[in-house]
C-alpha cells in the first residue's frame, strides 16, 4: 500500500531541497562555479544547481515514466516542473527569504 501519490512524494522532495537551499545560503559564499551562490553572474549555472536540477529530472522520470506515448509522458514531467517551481517559491522565499513573490 502506498502511502503518498506520486504528485505528493515529488511536492515533499521539493520542499526538502527549499529548506536544504535556505540553510546553505544563509551565509555567503565565493563566486563561480563550484560556489552556493548565483555562480557564473548570475544565471544560476553553478553545481549546486546543476546537481539540484539534475536530481530532480531523475526523480520526476522514475516516478512519472511509462511506457505509454512519450506526449503524455513529456506532460507528466511538465506538470512536476510546476510543482517544484511554485514549491520552490513558496517555501524558499516566504520561509526563509521572508518575501513577496
């Protein structure tokens, strides 16, 4: 019996990432690449978010990949993409950033 749906499991994995982003920039760190920060001026192409980004497209496919037609596959990970933006939002800036979107 599962306890979660997918949709569920994937909102809590985002929130978590959220809290781990809001420890981890609490203080400042050097720029580039391998930094916590904005890394290459600002494009938010750094490792951290890289990995972040990679993490979660591999979680989104084994949660939501069948084999079924690859247009509603492509919908379903659209629809995660949404998810962990707004959840990103939502916790990241109003919990620890303390701002309006």
């Amino acid at each position: 019996m599962k306890l979660f749906n997918k949709y569920i499991s994937f909102s809590v994995i985002v929130i978590l990432l959220a809290i781990m982003d809001g420890i981890n920039f609490v203080m400042p760190h050097n720029n580039g690449f391998f930094s916590l920060t904005y890394g290459l001026d600002k494009l938010w192409l750094d490792a951290w978010h890289t990995a972040k980004i990679l993490m979660l497209l591999i979680i989104a496919v084994q949660f939501m990949w069948v084999k079924d037609k690859w247009q509603t596959n492509m919908l379903r990970l659209c629809a995660l993409g949404v998810i962990a933006y707004i959840g990103q939002l939502l916790v990241y800036n109003f919990l620890f950033k303390l701002e309006v979107l």
